[in-house]
C-alpha cells in the first residue's frame, strides 16, 4: 500500500512539480481531508470555499461533514436539510444529491 509520504518522496526524487504529477494522474479521484481536534478554526469554510474553487476549474466535488454534533455546512452553503449522516447510516432518511451552480 502507498501512503502519502511515499507519494511525495517519488515527486521529490524525480524532481517533478506537484502539478505535471497531478495532471498526469488525472483521472485518479483525489481525496482531501480538512481536519483539526479543535472545534472553531474555520475547517467547514475551508473545505466550502476549496470546493467552490474546484467547481469553478471544472473538477467534481463531494463534500461530506462528518462532525456528527456540529456540522454545519449546509448553513454555509444555504441548504436546509432534514437529517444527518447518521439518519443516512442507520437507514431512517435516503441519500440527497445537491447540485450548485454560480
């Protein structure tokens, strides 16, 4: 298994930039995560405004707020929604796909 480090000592020995690595593995759903042990350091409107930049260059995005008792991006985003990841786990509410547009 490749962990993060051996992914960046490779770019690093081959003397590549980030980007031509990134574009070359273009097709390789990426994943980030934004997170901190302490609540109030802005982790939902960092991963809200990367997201919103990513759209802006054409790149799929899924967010998904996994702090069960404070989540609150869909506050920022303007949703309203009626249930949580947990609702979703336990089977007591189905999935909803939200498309936004500029």
């Amino acid at each position: 298994m490749i962990d993060q480090a051996q992914i960046l000592r490779k770019i690093a020995m081959e003397k590549r930039g980030l980007d031509e690595f990134i574009v070359e593995n273009e097709n390789v759903p990426k994943i980030i995560t934004i997170a901190s042990g302490k609540g109030g350091v802005g982790k939902s409107n960092l991963a809200t405004n990367l997201s919103i930049c990513l759209t802006k260059l054409n790149k799929k995005v899924l967010i998904l707020d996994a702090d069960i008792g404070m989540s609150n991006i869909d506050i920022i985003m303007g949703v309203n929604v009626k249930g949580t990841i947990i609702d979703v786990i336990n089977g007591e509410k189905k999935y909803r796909r939200y498309n936004f547009t500029d």
